[in-house]
C-alpha cells in the first residue's frame, strides 16, 4: 500500500504540467550589465533555470539544479541570502531586479518550487527512508532504517534548505498563503515517503514562521510520537555516530512528551480536528494515562468523518479498556473495528487476545480462526489493515495537496 501510493505519488510528479510563465522573469534574465559582478552572474544563471522549469515536470532546468552538488548549492545559498537581505541590500539586487516587490515575489516563489521538485526527487530517491534523525549540522540528515534496525546514514536534500531560505524572502511569508500551503503539502509529501528526518526539518522552521497553524504542530506531534515507537527506540541502542553528527531523537518518554505537547498545541488552534484527538488519544494510551485518553478518543469518535479514523479509534479505545479490565467494552470496540475493515487482522487478533486474558480458550482460539489470511504484498494483510500503516496514513492527502501547490501557478498568470 505505501509502495503503491509513492509510485503514485511520483507519476504525479512527473506529469503534472500547466505551468504559466510571464514575462518578466524573461526580460529579468535577458537584462546585462556591464556592472555584472561574479555573484550576478551566478545568480542570472540560476535565475534562467528558475524560468525554465514547470513545476511538477521533469524537465533540464530540474536535471541540471538537481545534480548540482552541495559545495554549488552552499555557494548559491551565500548568494541568496546577501541578494535577498533587505538592509542595505548588494548592487547586485538592483541589477537582477530582485529589489522590486512583484519580481521578487514571483520569483521567489517559482524559485522555491524548482528546488522542492528536486528536493522530493532526491528524497524519494533512496530504498529506505531516514526515519530516525540524526543530524550534521550543515545540511541535516538521518539514520536510515529497515525493519528497526540501522542501514546507514542519509544526508537530508540541501534542496530544502534553499526552498526555505526562498520563501522566508518573500514579503510577510509568515502570512502568505502559498507558503502556508507550501508547509503543509511538503510535510505530507515526506510523511508519507517516512522520510521524517527531513520532515521534522521542516517543521522546526515552520513553528517559527507559522506558529498560529494547527497543522504544523499536528505533524510535528505525529513525527514525535513515531520517534517514540519501538521500531525507532530500538534503533539508537548501542548506536554509535560518525563524526560530527548528533541525535535527535530523545528515549521514548521524552518524545511522547513532545508529541503530547505539540497535539495539545494542535488542538488548541483547532479544536474540532478529529485527527488530532485521535492522535493524541493515542499518545496519552502510550503514557498510561488512561482516563484522559479514553476522553479524547471518545472526542474523536463524534467528530471523525473517514472510516479510518473511526477504525482507529475504536481499535485504541479497545486497548485501553481491555487495560483497565473493561472487557465487554473491549470487545464491543474491537469487534466495531472489524466491521470497518473486515479483512483486518488487528481486530481481530485482539479479541483473540482478549478472550485469552478472560480465561475463555475456546473463544481465543475460535477468534485466531476468524484471522484473515492473505499473502503479504499488494492486497495482502498490509493494504488490508490500516494498523499497518497508521503513521504514514496521517499524510494520505499529500499527492492532492502537491497538486494544489503546483497548480498555484497556472492560477492567474503568476
């Protein structure tokens, strides 16, 4: 199921075209000087990529920035931040035009489309994602990881630093709406590659810039609490670091905290998200907090509108009561999450396990008998349990909301 979406995913990246080009970038780009500088120059190369690119196409404009290394990509960061700063800005501005307000913002934001085209490309480019993080302090990356244990190290895309550095450019980014939708989609992109090394990145510049979004402290609770799950914790025992990186991710009591804090922050800027609720429910479940929990899962419960958060939610509210010895509880809410999704294994593994723990053997085994059986893989238990995916299934709307983001550009000329 996570394979088949990221194929999706990346055919739509490919194909998705309608780009509207005008022309001012053009004459910005044709425009000489004999006062030409050697930053001016690199920097009217790179703006001819930046006219030359549709965002979502592949095309040479993306080939070439995207198999630039990072010593150029560094190099032209240095040049964008001196170009872009608005206190005694370098004659170079003046010369690229860069100085006035409508130029910059249009190209500030198809600047930033080009390198988040190559940064996705690069991020979706590796078998494993790097879904703990361990960081150098330059560029950023993570440990990758399969099946819980480490299987490398991946350096997070220089592209994303720079596509940041493009939008904090722009005039009151902090409330602009393309760089709100901008956050949003490209932290649902990697989510749902688990690429969350980048991802949280990304999410510790956006709660700076946008403090006052539900979303962005939603994600960044759902990247903490997957740092606390076994499959990460387990990762970092006895892990030993190369040179010059650090961790970052804490024991899973410390990032339970942070995800606890960061869902409550989420919920309190939108208190009807049932996502956030359910998600939370969850993570209090994780730290025996059980009372509390069993409340906001019940909160999820009214307000959820997808059939899988309600399997969720009746699958985490099942656990708890069976926890505190709610047996019948237990079992009304499992058996309501196999009826959503009559090919899950989840459910009814748990009320296997529940008439177990009831001393009821003839009911445990008669339940394992009821487990579904299919081959792993493409319809297999995986596509057919949500369980399986409950992580990346957060992000299940980042293929429409890159398309969103793309097609920013084929609304009214920009």
């Amino acid at each position: 199921m996570v394979a088949g979406a990221l194929r999706r995913l990346l055919l739509a990246f490919v194909v998705v075209a309608g780009v509207c080009t005008g022309g001012d970038l053009s004459a910005l780009v044709q425009s000489q000087s004999i006062q030409d500088t050697p930053m001016a120059k690199r920097v009217r190369e790179w703006l001819a990529l930046v006219e030359a690119h549709g965002p979502g196409q592949f095309d040479d404009a993306l080939k070439t920035v995207y198999f630039w290394p990072d010593e150029r990509l560094q190099v032209l960061g240095q040049d964008l931040t001196r170009v872009l700063r608005t206190r005694n800005p370098p004659i170079e501005a003046s010369l690229l035009k860069l100085n006035v307000p409508e130029v910059r913002a249009r190209t500030l934001r198809r600047a930033a489309m080009l390198h988040t085209d190559a940064a996705m490309l690069t991020s979706f480019d590796t078998s494993a994602r790097a879904r703990g993080t361990a960081t150098r302090a330059s560029a950023g990356g993570g440990l990758l990881l399969n099946d819980g244990l480490g299987a490398g190290y991946a350096a997070s895309p220089f592209q994303w630093l720079l596509a940041r550095l493009l939008l904090d450019g722009l005039p009151a980014a902090a409330s602009d709406e393309f760089v709100d939708l901008w956050y949003r989609a490209t932290t649902a992109a990697l989510l749902a590659s688990s690429d969350y090394a980048s991802a949280d990145d990304q999410l510790e510049h956006a709660q700076t810039l946008l403090p006052t979004r539900a979303h962005v402290w939603l994600s960044a609770g759902v990247v903490h609490a997957h740092f606390a799950s076994p499959s990460v914790q387990n990762a970092f025992v006895d892990l030993k670091l190369p040179e010059g990186f650090h961790l970052k991710v804490g024991d899973e009591r410390r990032e339970l905290e942070l995800a606890d804090e960061y869902l409550r922050r989420a919920i309190g800027l939108e208190p009807g998200s049932a996502e956030a609720r359910l998600r939370l429910g969850r993570v209090l479940a994780l730290q025996q907090k059980h009372a509390d929990a069993l409340a906001e899962l019940q909160d999820a419960a009214a307000r959820a509108q997808e059939p899988i958060q309600l399997y969720f939610v009746y699958l985490f509210t099942g656990q708890v009561q069976a926890e505190i010895q709610q047996y019948e509880l237990a079992r009304a809410s499992f058996t309501r999450a196999a009826a959503l999704f009559p090919e899950a294994q989840s459910p009814v593994l748990a009320l296997s396990e529940l008439a177990w723990r009831r001393g009821d053997r003839v009911e445990a085994l008669a339940a394992l008998r009821r487990v579904p059986s299919k081959p792993s893989g493409e319809g297999g238990p995986m596509d057919a349990d949500p369980w399986w995916t409950y992580d990346v299934s957060y992000a299940r709307d980042a293929a429409p909301l890159i398309a969103q983001l793309r097609k920013w550009f084929a609304l009214e000329g920009r």
